[in-house]
C-alpha cells in the first residue's frame, strides 16, 4: 500500500514504486519495481480507517489522507537478487 500527499486538493498519483528490503542495513535481498497497471487505487479506505477506530494514534495518522490518496501495489513474490533466509539457529533449546 502506497500513501501520498495530495497537493492542491488532487490526489498525486505515484507513477512508479520501488521497494528494497535490507535487514540492519546490509545489501537489500528483496528488490521490486511496480508500474502502470500494477499501481491501483485502494478501495478499503472506510474499512482501514473503521478498523483502527480505538486506536488514536493511527487515527490521527489517516486523517491526514483521503481516500483518493492510498494505492496499492502487486509485488513481484520473487526478488531480483537471489537470497536465502534459515530459522535452523532458532530452534535450539
């Protein structure tokens, strides 16, 4: 999900979104590029905001927004960059 100012009252419409995902600053191992046709308008807007109603913080967060204001973005599942996490470590007892 994508939120952007809207200037002017018109609602800026990102053209293009890149996502990185690095961990503690090291080489990012998910990349993503989202365009055109994969950007769209989100329409659970009146949901969002229903669903974190007890929470002012978050309210205060989205007011600043309107509806016309937050897309959504499909994400490619596999990255660019070939990565590889392991849990074994965590098992231990």
């Amino acid at each position: 999900m994508s939120i952007v100012q809207t200037v002017a009252g018109v609602a800026n419409r990102p053209e293009e979104l890149i996502v990185s995902v690095s961990i503690n600053g090291y080489s990012d191992f998910y990349t993503d590029y989202s365009a055109g046709e994969n950007l769209r308008a989100f329409d659970g807007y009146t949901h969002l905001v229903n669903k974190f109603q007890d929470n002012l913080s978050a309210q205060q967060f989205l007011s600043r927004y309107d509806d016309d204001d937050v897309y959504t973005a499909n994400l490619n599942r596999d990255s660019d960059s070939l990565w590889m996490i392991t849990a074994t470590d965590l098992h231990r007892t």
